[in-house]
C-alpha cells in the first residue's frame, strides 16, 4: 500500500504555543519526473524534468517540502550542483535553527553562495511549507492573505505543426481552458507569425494568446514576427532576445508593435528594476528559482505592481504539484497577474503527490490546506529519486 507522507494536523493554537520550530534535518533530494510528451523549446528539448527536491523535517515531528528545476539555461543551475548547494552549503546554516525565524534564515541563504537560486528556492519553499503546517496556515495567509482564490493558468502550444497547435488548442478550448502560450524562435519568424494568426482565427477573440522566443530570435526576426504577427492580438512576446542584451531589448520595446515580457533576463530584483529603467521591458516573468525562494518572489511581485509593471507568474517545465502549489498560492497574493499564470505539473506523466493538483474547466483553485496546501507520496518520491 502506498504511504502518503502525512503532516502533522494539531490545532493552530496547540501549535503556535511552542517557542520555536527548531530544524532537524534537511535532505536534497534528486528526482527525475516523466513527462506526457517531449516539450520543445528554442535551444531545448525537454523528456524528463530533472528537479531538486528539499525535506525539512523539524524537531516536533512536522515536515516540509521544496522544489526547485534545475535550469541550465535560465539560472546556469545543474542537478548535481544544486545538491552540493544544499548539502555543503546551505543545509549547515539552518540545521539547529528555529524555522519561525524564516526571513533571517532565508536572508542567511541568499548571502552564503553566488547564484544558486534554485538551491535557495527549495529550502525556502520547504521552511514556509513547515512554517506553514506548525501554524495550521497557507502559505498565502503566511504572506498576507489571498486577493482571489481561483486561477486561470496558461496552455502552452508547442508541436512541429501549426495543424497539430490548433487540434490540440480546440481540444484544451472544450475543456475549458481560455489562455494559450505558443513557442516561437524555432522556425522562420514570417512562418511562426502566420502560425500564430491562423490560430487565433481558429480560437477567436475571447481567447488569450501569447508567446515565447526563450532567447531565440536576433533582433531583426523578433522584430519582423512583432510587425507579421499583428493580427494574432498577442499579449505579449516574451525573452525573443538572449539575456544579457538588455540594450537590444530596449531597442526592441521601442518598436514592438507587441508588449515585451522579460524571463531570462531576470534573474534578481536589481535586474528587474534595470530593464523596467530602460524601458525593455512591459511585464515580467517571475519564477521562483530565479528570484531564489518564496520571500523573493512575493517582493519581486509588489515591486512590479508599484512600477506598473504586469505580472506572469510561472513555473519551469516541468515542476510537479510541490512548486505548482507555491506558484498558485503566491498567484492569490499577487498584486496584479495580468499576463496570467502558469503551472506546469499536468505536463507530467506522473507526479510527487496522489492527488496532484488539477485544473478544472481551465481553472485552478488554491489549496487550502496548511502550507503549501498538498500531501507528498513518499514511496513516488522514492520511485523517482535518481540514485
């Protein structure tokens, strides 16, 4: 039979009693998650999500969980390195620690290694999980309490054939899902722009449509797609140039015909507020393992919302249902997500939890559970675990 890892459930005022949370444990684990189908993207082809996962385990018996991608071309974070970043590194500054100190110890993190914010994601994610279940509260009432508690996450388009997109979109469109991210930046600029809108001629109007270069495009064929693809009404190109030409992403912005989203690009706040000063950018992408943890991200999410800046909130393909959960619950706290949501566990062919978190008529509603708000099967963990 399989043994679902259980939190404890004493009352909150039973709990909140204690004095601290003191931290037992920590364990990096590596897991290696299936998925449906291979996810192909400019400069990557995606079969298996190699992710990071963090156990923290208390002194009174609560546990929490973490989970960060490992993304070489988005943070320069690799499996093995992100296990070496927890167990060398982050894992001794913590131990022994009261978890209720949560903000000291995830600033301890930030400033114990160079990069390496997906290392910092997980154990940040994993000590608000154990914050959370030690209070009886979400993670969203953890950070301020929840402005909506349902969600539209985003489709994302991404077959050799602009037929097969539009069977797949109308199929997803009956299930009612209402938001469609396409991968651009693969094929010819003029080619990806007459995809793009013969399928918003077959979604329609009320249909939100965007898409994604991930850093593969020069100038002049982002450029040329922007001008080709105008009657698509994408909502935003996102990262069509390579990250560190915030300049080109300026010039861009000034002559995009469609609304610039940075992501690659980003990678802490002071990046944020630089591309915001050169105008290169209209929204941004926020990710948890960019931003290095939860904390990070509710930040980078109210300095966007004071600069006027729209919000896309995401995952990397593919996460499971552990960092699905913090991107929904940090997507209820967020001041603005009008460039949507995106989660990525249903891309999975298996995941971490028996009852992953589901999106339903296109809708996703938040866990309201203590913490992240869902229940970790430790025998998939184990299944999945790379040795």
């Amino acid at each position: 039979m399989d043994e679902t890892l259980a939190h404890r459930t004493a009352g909150p005022r039973a709990q909140s009693d204690a004095a601290s949370l003191r931290i037992a444990r920590i364990e990096a684990i590596p897991v290696a998650l299936p998925l449906r189908k291979p996810v192909v993207m400019a400069g990557e082809r995606i079969d298996r999500a190699y992710n990071l996962l963090v156990r923290v385990a208390s002194e009174n018996g609560l546990t929490g969980w973490g989970e960060a991608a490992s993304a070489p071309l988005m943070t320069g974070d690799v499996l093995p390195g992100m296990v070496a970043a927890v167990n060398d590194h982050l894992a001794p500054l913590v131990t022994g620690q009261d978890a209720l100190r949560r903000a000291e110890l995830a600033q301890r993190c930030a400033h114990a290694l160079l990069h390496n914010t997906g290392a910092k994601c997980a154990v940040d994610m994993a000590i608000n999980d154990l914050v959370g279940h030690h209070l009886g509260v979400s993670l969203a009432d953890l950070f301020g309490g929840s402005l909506r508690e349902t969600l539209q996450p985003m489709y994302l388009l991404g077959n050799p054939k602009v037929e097969d997109d539009i069977a797949e979109a109308k199929g997803k469109l009956d299930e009612g899902w209402s938001f469609f991210k396409l991968k651009i930046g693969i094929k010819h600029p003029l080619e990806e722009a007459r995809a793009a809108i013969e399928i918003r001629r077959h979604l329609g109007d009320g249909v939100a449509l965007c898409a994604d270069a991930n850093m593969g495009m020069t100038f002049a064929h982002a450029r040329l797609f922007a001008e080709r693809a105008q009657e698509a009404n994408l909502l935003f190109m996102e990262q069509p140039l390579h990250s560190d030409d915030a300049d080109g992403m300026a010039e861009l912005a000034r002559v995009s015909p469609i609304p610039l989203n940075g992501d690659e690009s980003i990678g802490s706040l002071a990046s944020l507020l630089s591309l915001h000063r050169s105008g290169a950018i209209q929204g941004a992408n926020i990710k948890t393992i960019k931003m290095g943890g939860i904390s990070p991200t509710v930040q980078a999410m109210s300095v966007c919302g004071a600069l006027g800046l729209r919000i896309n909130l995401a995952g990397k393909v593919a996460e499971s249902s552990i960092a699905a959960a913090a991107i929904v619950q940090l997507g209820c706290v967020a001041p603005n997500l009008d460039w949507g949501l995106n989660i990525t566990n249903h891309y999975l062919a298996e995941d971490l939890t028996d009852a992953p978190l589901t999106i339903e008529r296109g809708t996703v509603s938040r866990p309201r559970e203590p913490g992240l708000g869902i229940r970790v099967s430790e025998s998939r963990v184990n299944r999945l675990r790379l040795k």
